[in-house]
C-alpha cells in the first residue's frame, strides 16, 4: 500500500520508504548516484532514462527536504554493508584475483 507526499511524484510504501511514483526507483538510490558521482539532474536523467525530469526534480527536491533522515539512512547502509564485508568470508575467485595482483 502507497501513501501520497505533498512531493507529485514521490511516494511512501508500507514501511514509509520514499519511492518515485509509478516506478520501483528509491529516492535514495537516485541520491545516491547524485552523491556518489556528482551527477546532475540531466545526468540522472541520462543514466536513467526511464525517468522524467519531473521525478528526478522531485526526487532530489524530497532528499533535501529530508536530508537528515536520508543521510542517516546512508550511513547506516554503508554500516552494513561494511559489516557484511567483515563476516562474510572471500570467494576462492576473490581471493585468486587479490593474489594475482600481488604478484
């Protein structure tokens, strides 16, 4: 079940997660690559051409008026994943590659 923001293409799933609307797209995936890379909108745009310059708009403009709850979703993301780097042990392809460019 979705919920409707005051944002016209951002919307809320059942665990108030902001998605854009008529997608499967998280506002924080697209944040994410406007952080990580410095893409602009018209970059978004470009890397992800099934979405309007409306939504990618809307998007960022829901990330800024919520930043410190997003930013606070990143972080405890990249907690995880940092986490999961330490306890999951590495493939044998992995630890092959590693060696190789050791030598």
């Amino acid at each position: 079940m979705l919920s409707e923001t005051r944002y016209e293409h951002i919307m809320l799933d059942e665990t108030h997660v902001p998605l854009i609307a008529g997608t499967r797209v998280k506002v924080i995936e697209l944040v994410l690559d406007h952080l990580a890379y410095g893409w602009s909108p018209e970059e978004l745009h470009f890397q992800h051409p099934h979405l309007t310059m409306g939504q990618i708009h809307s998007a960022l403009a829901y990330y800024w008026d919520h930043k410190a709850e997003l930013d606070q979703d990143i972080e405890r993301r990249l907690q995880l994943v940092d986490q999961l780097q330490h306890t999951v042990p590495s493939s044998s392809l992995v630890e092959r590659l590693k060696t190789r460019r050791l030598s």
